[in-house]
C-alpha cells in the first residue's frame, strides 16, 4: 500500500517531470504547457481551496501524483471532486496504486459526487474506473477559454 501525502516544495521538480510526462501521453488529450503545469504545481502547495495535489510513494520513493479540483455539482445537488490527473509511473502501473487513491478520495469526501475524464483508448484507465465504480456520462463536455 503506498502512502498518499499532499504535494509539498520539495517535490516540485519531481512533480513537473511527471506532468511533462503525463501530458505528452495518448492518456491526455491536450498538451498542457509549463507555465501551467508550474501553476498547478503551485496552486496544490499553497493551499489553494479548489485544488489539491497528491504525492503516492513507497518506503520514500515516488511512484505518481494525483490531482483533484474542488466544485459544487447543481446537476447532482451536492459537492463534486474532479479527479484532473492520475499520474502513476510505468514501473509501478497495474499494482492498485490508482484503485488506491480513488478509494482514498472517496473516503475523504464521502458526501461528494467524484467526476473524471479519461480517454476511451485509455482502455486500462477506463477498466480501473469501471471498477471503482465509475459509470460513464451519456453526454459531451465543451469549454470555452
């Protein structure tokens, strides 16, 4: 079982070679940039009330990161988390470490619906939610920037 801790100053480094990583994947649809990525990272540390950044390790080595932004949910009447990134290095993939986190996440916000997005080629990733629990939305996501 790996430990679940906040992100703290001295894991940015570590933290942004993950997300550069992360991001460059087939598992992201966008490519992110620095200067976001070193946002985010930032935003996790400094305590800011809708993110929250996770550090998963193992007798004091990394094995990923995990992110959750914080929302309410008119939609389903109560408070939402939305998993952002489930970052797990290659070498400790397929060990429950995602499983691990969810369930974490759960626990941690029982009253709360938990959302994600996840690509459908992601054909392990979408296993690993299903499994959790996770049903899939029949419906499409826009944004506007």
């Amino acid at each position: 079982m790996s430990l679940i801790r906040y992100i703290k100053n001295k894991d940015k480094v570590l933290v942004l070679e993950m997300m550069r990583e992360f991001y460059s994947s087939p598992a992201v649809f966008t490519n992110g940039s620095e200067e976001i990525f070193l946002s985010d990272i930032e935003n996790c540390i400094n305590d800011n009330p809708y993110l929250e950044g996770y550090i998963f390790e193992d007798k004091n080595e990394i094995q990923g990161y995990g992110m959750v932004a914080k929302s309410f949910s008119t939609e389903f009447g109560k408070p939402c988390i939305w998993i952002e990134d489930i970052y797990i290095k290659e070498q400790f993939r397929g060990i429950g470490i995602g499983s691990e986190f969810i369930k974490f996440i759960s626990d941690k916000y029982p009253e709360a619906i938990i959302r994600l997005e996840v690509e459908e080629e992601n054909e392990i990733a979408v296993n690993v939610y299903k499994k959790n629990g996770f049903e899939v939305l029949p419906y499409m996501e826009m944004k506007k920037e």
